[in-house]
C-alpha cells in the first residue's frame, strides 16, 4: 500500500522506518526542506519528495493514488492536508493535540469517502484508547484522569527538561486553552493550573494541566462522568519556572522568542522514558472502585538503531492506527475517534505492542453480552 508521509522531522522519519520493515508499505516521504528529507536513512520501501505543502497542484499530485496520507507536519497544516486527502479519497492521519485542526478534520470527515484519523500517537492517542478500554468495566463513572510525560531520564538544568519533541507542540500545549469535565459540565480550564504531586516508582512527579491530550474524549464521556482530565508529568519545579516565563515575563504572547529561547538552552536528547498514568473511578457491581494502568516507556535500541521513548511511542501509535485501517478492523469512511479503536487489536498489534511492554497491561473489558456499560 502506497503511503504520503508529510514531515521528515524526528516522528516522521519514524513513522516512516516502521511502516517500510513491514514490506506492506510503500512510503513517500515529504518535506518543503531539502536537508530534512536528507537526514533519512537509505532503506528499501522508502521514497523522497520535496514538497510544500501550501502548493495545492504539488499537493494534489502528491496525494493522488496514495491508500493514506500521514500528517506528521506542524498543526498548522492540518485543515489544508486533510482538504486535499478528501478529494482525494486517501485516508488521513494526524499526530496534532490541536483542536481548531481536529474540528476542520471532522468537518471534513461528514462527508469523506476515506477514514480520518486525526490526533494518533500518544496523547492524544493510545491514552485515549486506554482511558476508554478502563472505563467500560464500569457501571458508573466518577473520574477519569491522565497523566503522561516525555521527560529527560538525566536532568541536568533548572527546568529539569530538555526538547525531546516539536517545540512548536509544546508551546501549544502550555499556552492553549484545556478542556476538562468537572463536577459533570465540560469546562475549558487554564494551562499550567491544577499542579499535584505524586509518586511512581519511588521517582517524584508534578502534573499540571496542558492543552490537547484529551482528544475527543470530553465529548465522548459528556454527560457520563463527574470529572475528566488531562495533565503533563514533569520533575518538580518545572511548572513554577514554565509560568514565570509565560506569565509573568509575558512570552506567552511572544511565542517566536519563547521557541528560540527554549531551542538555544535546551538540548535535545534521545535519552528519556514516557511516564503514563490513566485511573478510572466509579461504581461496578454496587462498589465504589478505582483501576490505574500505569507505565514507564525507556529510550531503546530498535535493530541496532537508537529510538527515544517519545519517539517510539508516538510513531508506533500513528502505525498502529495505520495497521489496523489497512487490515480493515477500523471503518473504511468517516470520522474515527481514538476511543473508536479498539484496546485489544490495538495492543495486539505489531506497533501496538510497545505500549505493553511494562509491567502491567490492560485485561480488555467484558463484551456488550455480559456487562452494559454508561460509558460504552
């Protein structure tokens, strides 16, 4: 199956080396930047397009004939693809947490002859898939909180951080709007906000609200749950150090300066472990009960190549997503939520699988026969 894939950055390339050792993709890999598409490795399956993605006849040349489309290019691209992927009649995936691109996706998707599958990868992503896989085994629903992190597993500088992905998706997600339920309303809440502390492990944590990670999960548990969201995992005093720069010296308006100031002082690294907590509260079998999946994810070699976590997670979710769309246990038209897929194929899948790789996994829930579920 033929695959455009938008984005030669560190995640596309990924996408791209897992998709191609399969030997049932044929990738086409684009990027407006010369020296991007040159950092790819020379490997069977893979092809090379220099591409922008604002110029639509390119664009539709491109696309034209492909099974999928990939966006693994910045937010900001989203709507355009997506456009083009449509007429097309490709499918069309994303890895963006940006809900104005999301709402055009699904705008789109009503009346698509293809799949659209915006929001792939981590979170949003397989946290999504999770946090809707726990909350089946429920009869009543209370909480739904997750929590995920990329984080240096060798902090070596005051924000306890260093750059492991899109410092344009970081800024977003500090600085955007966050969605939430609380006491059963959906509500938008501020970035940054409701820092808490906890454990895992015996290594410390913060967590604080950040836009994005939810996907479409408000919506989906609108009316069903007592409260729902989403914070990022960080080292302790991360959170105070980020609000001081976005709030009180402003950057936060001044997005540009920010990104050149975290890209000069923070190093990038490949050494690092997604940290994932998803807990689901409410009552089952006339108890109040509470299940929590949880994970650390480390930096690896992968036949012989070194993948960061954040790397390995993100585009084995995207792959995944992709997999199971070509194996036909995902629907072939419309709008595909996160939640809609389904926690068995996916964590069953040969990129699914290095989200079960920890200690624990999730034993998927009664069927439709034998539990009824408010949440389902």
């Amino acid at each position: 199956m033929q695959v455009l894939l938008l984005g030669a950055g560190n995640i596309g390339i990924g996408i791209a080396e897992f998709l191609a050792a399969t030997d049932d993709f044929e990738v086409t890999v684009a990027d407006r930047e010369p020296a991007s598409l040159e950092r790819l490795p020379p490997i069977p399956g893979i092809r090379t397009l220099l591409l922008d993605a604002g110029d639509a006849r390119a664009m539709d040349a491109a696309v034209a004939g492909k099974f999928a489309v990939v966006n693994a290019g910045p937010f900001s691209v989203n709507a355009r693809v997506a456009r083009v992927a449509a007429a097309k009649d490709a499918h069309y995936l994303d890895l963006s947490e940006d809900l104005a691109g999301v709402r055009a996706v699904r705008e789109l998707a009503a009346n698509s002859n293809c799949a659209m599958i915006p929001q792939c990868g981590l979170a949003p992503g397989f946290v999504s898939i999770a946090a809707f896989e726990l909350a089946r085994k429920f009869d009543e629903l209370q909480h739904i909180r997750l929590r995920v992190g990329a984080l240096p597993r060798y902090p070596s500088n005051s924000l306890k951080y260093n750059l492991t992905w899109s410092t344009d998706g970081l800024i977003n997600e500090y600085c955007n709007p966050c969605e939430a339920i609380a006491r059963g309303e959906p509500v938008e809440i501020q970035p940054l906000e409701g820092l808490e502390s906890f454990s895992l492990d015996g290594i410390d944590y913060e967590a604080f609200n950040t836009s994005g990670g939810l996907g479409s999960l408000r919506e989906t548990f609108a009316g069903k749950v007592e409260e729902l969201n989403y914070r990022t995992i960080r080292y302790p005093g991360h959170r105070d150090i980020m609000k001081a720069l976005l709030e009180d010296l402003k950057l936060r308006d001044r997005r540009e300066l920010l990104k050149d100031i975290l890209e000069t002082a923070l190093p990038l690294t490949g050494q690092d472990v997604v940290v994932i907590m998803v807990s689901v509260s409410g009552m089952r079998d006339g108890r109040l009960e509470q299940e929590t999946w949880a994970n650390r994810i480390h930096h690896r070699n992968i036949d012989g190549t070194p993948w960061s976590a954040i790397r390995l997670t993100t585009s084995a979710g995207a792959c995944a997503a992709l997999d199971l769309l070509a194996q036909g246990k995902l629907p072939g038209t419309g709008f595909i939520r996160q939640e809609d897929i389904p926690f068995r194929d996916f964590i069953r899948n040969r990129f699914g699988r290095y989200f079960a790789a920890g200690p624990e996994s999730i034993q998927p829930a009664p069927s439709a026969t034998t539990r009824t579920s408010s949440a389902a």
